[in-house]
C-alpha cells in the first residue's frame, strides 16, 4: 500500500458529521502583494491535514479562506458537495480554533463552551447537557464555573477546543493553537489534540510553523512557501522523499546539511569532496543534502569527507556535533556519550542511500543518486 492510500485509510475513521474539503486554485492578494498561488487541496473525510510553513507563507491567509474570513479572488472551496466558497462563516458548518483563545472575559467556562448552542436557541437542559459532555471530552468538566482570567493557558485552550467540539461541525480549522502554550504544555496537548481528533473523526485543517507539530500530529502534510504548495504527502514521505530544497532544509530540528558543490563526469565534487554519482547524471550546480541522524563522526579519511570540529553539545539524549568543511557548517547527532575535542579533525560518514542531490539553482530534487567510492 502507498503512502497517499494509507492516509486515506488512517484518516477512514471519520465522524458521522464528516465531510470532504476540496479547495481548487485558491487566489488571494493583498495589494500588489500574491498571498496564496492556485492553492489546490482534496482532504479526505476525518483527515487531520496540517498546513505548514513559515510566517508569511500564506497558510493562515488559505484557512482564514476557507472558514470565510477572507473572501477569494479566484478558485473555489466545497464542503461536501457543497460550494462554499461564497458562503458567508456562521453557515459553512466549520468551527475555528484560534491562536489567542477569543474566549468572552465576562462569561464562565461554561457560558464560553455553550455560546453556539444559544445562539442557536438550543434549549437550556440540552445545552447544558452538551456543555458537560464537552467538557468532559478536554477534561474540564470540574472548572465549568470558572472565568477564563482564573484559568491557565493549557486550561483556555480546552475551553476553546470544547467550544469547537460542542457544535459537531463538519471540519475543525485551527491556526497555530498551541503556540502560546510552553514547551512541556505543547507536548501534552499535542497528544491531547491528537487522541481528541482521532475520537472525534472530524475533518481537521491545521495552521502550524511548527515542523515538529506537524510530524506529530498529520494524516497529511502540505508545505507552502511564498504562497505556493511545495510538497503534499504523509510525514514520513516529506522527510524521506523531500520534493525540493526548501522542503528538505524545513522538515528536520536540526535540519538536513547541505553542501554545495558541481555534478561533473558522473561525479559531485565540492572542496574535499569527490563523490562517484549513478541515474541520469547531468553537468549541473548541485547541493548535495543529508541528515543529521543519518551521519555519523568517522576517523579522518574513512568518511566520504573530512571536517573539523566545531563544538559538541550534549542535549541529554544525545550529543549535537558541529563540524565546519571549508564554508560549510555539518551538524551530526551522535549518541549521548560521544566525547570529542573541540578544533579534532574528523572524517563525516553517511550511506549513500540516505544523501540527496538538489538543484541549487532552481530546487527540484535531481534524479540521481550517490554511489559507494570504488
């Protein structure tokens, strides 16, 4: 089974309110200013899809799009069958999670996670009832009669989330919800985030600059940059398969090396380095990419190059070593108890099946690859 079919399948257990979201050739500008490119999306019934890339790239802009936030220039969205494209937000069935909580100051937890069932005119024991088992689902339900003021930020965000989950809408948007939260609270509520989706089978669009969120918590990941889609697949399949430069430099902590060089007569030569080159080679300006995990601190000349150290840096699991090859700057995880001298020189070895070749001038990935030196 191929990577797209199993996310299809991973994401099958959709809620009954679930629906397909298909975004076809979004457009916005601001001014002169191109903001989202021909944005196409097929997000399948109950799939978490993270959107994902740096500020400014316009992911915030295509969800703000698709909740009705922001009107379209061109293209089209469609909720189910359903063209909503210019439908105004309180009647496209989606619910909106946001960055900064947008509770009601003045209104308990309670009051907060039932406001759309009484703007709805639900009456007051079957919203109450809704609002316990809400709660109950972000583990609130002790802190109903409590103010958003007199609550943490994880604590918000659950209000917020429960808010969401209390209209049964058909998909959930989310932009960068837990980036307010520290380190150690990003990492429960993650699994948190996670296990809820899951339970719920509800369609998820979710804003993140946050690689790692995006590791963790997607069916699929689309990476944008400038506006434009670079990469559509499963975690897995961008940080193995990397389309292009910028998908390979964005996915990864620390991220891939790279190491400009030329491909001539079958080979990648850059300073120190001369590496035999087997596919469909071609003279080209080339960057040679690999990853950190995947290299590892040799004795000089028994690596496919040599390099100096830098500095190593113990991060508990494991020990960080920063090497420098000419103007190149090489970082390699090695396990924890690894000990170096600061200025030793080393050899840097990796498997050639795990290096990448790129064009450094426009980006694509070349079809060619690596082969072991004679």
């Amino acid at each position: 089974m191929n990577t797209q079919a199993q996310a299809v399948e991973e994401a099958g257990n959709s809620g009954e309110g679930a629906k397909r979201l298909t975004v076809r050739n979004l457009n916005k500008s601001f001014g002169s200013v191109h903001v989202v490119k021909d944005l196409s999306l097929d997000i399948n019934p109950g799939e978490f899809l993270v959107l994902l890339g740096p500020s400014g790239c316009g992911k915030t802009t295509a969800l703000r799009m698709i909740a009705g936030l922001e009107e379209t220039d061109t293209g089209s969205i469609h909720l189910g069958d359903t063209d909503v494209t210019r439908t105004l937000p309180k009647y496209r069935d989606v619910a909106m999670v946001f960055q900064s909580y947008a509770l009601y100051p003045h209104k308990t937890v309670a009051q907060n996670i039932g406001f759309p069932l009484k703007v709805r005119g639900v009456d007051d024991a079957e919203r109450d009832a809704a609002v316990r088992d809400a709660a109950a689902q972000v583990h609130m339900e002790t802190l109903l009669d409590r103010f958003p003021r007199q609550l943490s930020g994880g604590q918000r965000q659950r209000v917020a989330l429960a808010r969401a989950i209390i209209r049964r809408p058909s998909a959930f948007l989310m932009d960068e919800p837990l980036s307010n939260l520290d380190a150690k609270l990003r990492g429960f509520m993650r699994a948190e985030l996670k296990h809820m989706q899951h339970d719920l089978g509800v369609t998820t669009v979710y804003v993140t600059h946050d690689q790692i969120e995006a590791m963790t918590l997607a069916h699929r990941v689309a990476i944008l940059d400038h506006g434009v889609l670079q990469q559509l697949g499963t975690p897995r399949e961008v940080y193995n398969n990397p389309a292009n430069l910028f998908v390979a430099g964005f996915m990864g902590s620390p991220p891939m090396n790279f190491v400009e060089g030329k491909i001539e007569g079958n080979r990648f030569r850059s300073e120190g380095i001369d590496i035999p080159l087997t596919g469909n080679t071609q003279t080209a300006d080339a960057t040679l990419g690999f990853r950190p995990e995947d290299a590892e601190v040799v004795a000089p000349g028994q690596g496919q190059f040599d390099g100096q150290v830098y500095t190593a840096e113990l991060t508990g699991e494991q020990t960080l070593v920063t090497l420098r090859n000419g103007e190149n700057t090489i970082t390699i995880k090695m396990p924890k108890d690894f000990e170096v001298d600061i200025d030793s020189p080393v050899g840097i070895r990796f498997p050639v099946e795990q290096g990448f070749l790129f064009d450094t001038r426009s980006g694509p990935r070349l079809d060619m690859a690596l082969a072991a030196s004679a």
